[in-house]
C-alpha cells in the first residue's frame, strides 16, 4: 500500500467549475500535511498547509481528517491558470520536517 | 533574490557512465534536500544534509549514489555507474531552517541510455 494515495484524474473541468480532490495516508502518526501544486516541467511548489481546523485561501479550501486520515482540497471558481499536477504531501512522523512524502498526484485541466 | 539553481537541467548518459548534478541553494539556508520522481512514481525523499553535514541519507537508493556538500554551500550528487533505472527527475530542495517551507530547484533530467 502506498503511503500517500491520489485519485490521479485527469479532472477536466470547466472555467468557473468547483472541483475537489481527495487524499488518504496510511501513517496515522504523521504530523503535518501539505498541498503542493506542479505545472508541467516544473518544481512542486507550496500550495498550502492543511490544518485539523480546515483553512481556506481565497479560492482554495483544505481539510485535514485525523480520524480517517483523510486530506481534500476544495478549488471554488477555476481558473485556466490552475490547470497543474496537485500533490498530496505528508510529513514524517518525528523530525525532520522537510522529509516529505509525496502522493503522485492529481492532474487538473481546466478548459474554457 | 535568486531561488534553488540546479545543473544540469538535462542530461543524457550512456548505461555505466558516471554523472554528477549540482545544487545550488537560496544563500543563507543551511538545509538543503534531494529527492527524484523516476518514471511513474512519486517525488521520493533521497537526503536532508544541515550545513556539511548528512543529517539523514534514508532515502539514498543504494552505494552507487553520493552526496557531497563541502563547505555546506552547493551539494553535488554523483552516481557511479549509472544504470537505466536511475532515470528520471532529480529535485533539490533547501530550507532556512529544519521547520521551514522548502522550496525546491526546477530540477535535472536524467536519462540513462
């Protein structure tokens, strides 16, 4: 079993269109958890962190589920520009706070 | 300010060559990462080196793989001999501190032939 496991799409979704993507670990101990988005040949880059309270910017809204060790990430009004590769990441369990694990991603198109 | 240069962007080698990438991370950080997605995998976790020092080499794949970081400023990452399944995407990450975001090097491309 991976420990990081994503749906890898492709979503293809509309301009203006809500799409969400869903996320599971297999490590309960893990301590913290990220979003990382990748255009195509790119670096991943920080997204967001995801808290146990839910935290939201702006159009993006990321929810932690320790109990069921579940991480989602909401895009309200989608954007051309927010077609990427969105990874799911989880951070060790002691230490070491950039020894991160990454699923393999999420692909996102978003068309006019 | 300039972010994580990697070099090279590309390279392609021939089955038991030998290959040495360079990092070079955002000035001032002393934690510097390398990881690799080879084909169809996930983005895996290599080493963390703290200034000079190799803080955790988990990830390092097997002993054909180095990594150096003298004088804790740039860090190479040699591998000898090559073989095919070492292609694929090589990233470099650094951090001000060990709790601090990383921000990650646009990445070299392996390819072993």
């Amino acid at each position: 079993r991976k420990e990081v496991e994503q749906d890898p799409g492709p979503f293809n979704v509309p301009e203006g269109a809500t799409v969400a993507f869903n996320c599971t670990y297999s490590n309960s101990a893990s301590q913290s958890f990220f979003w990382y988005r990748q255009d195509c040949r790119k670096e991943p880059k920080l997204l967001m962190s995801v808290y146990s309270s839910g935290n939201e910017d702006g159009r993006f809204t990321a929810q932690l589920n320790r109990a069921s060790q579940y991480i989602s990430l909401l895009i309200r009004d989608s954007k051309l520009s927010d077609s990427a590769t969105y990874l799911c990441v989880v951070g060790p369990t002691a230490g070491g706070y950039n020894k991160l694990i990454f699923g393999a991603g999420t692909r996102l198109a978003v068309h006019p | 300010e300039a972010g994580v240069t990697q070099f090279p962007s590309h390279s392609v080698i021939e089955k038991g060559q030998t290959v040495t990438l360079r990092c070079d991370p955002i000035s001032g950080h002393d934690n510097l990462y390398w990881y690799r997605r080879v084909m169809g995998k996930e983005i895996k976790f290599l080493l963390h080196f703290v200034k000079e020092s190799k803080q955790d080499e988990s990830g390092m794949p097997n002993n054909r793989f180095l990594a150096e970081r003298t004088g804790g400023t740039y860090s190479t990452l040699k591998v000898q001999p090559a073989e095919l399944e070492d292609s694929g995407v090589y990233f470099c990450a650094s951090s001000q501190e060990e709790y601090t975001e990383a921000f990650f090097g646009q990445g070299t491309r392996l390819t072993v032939v």
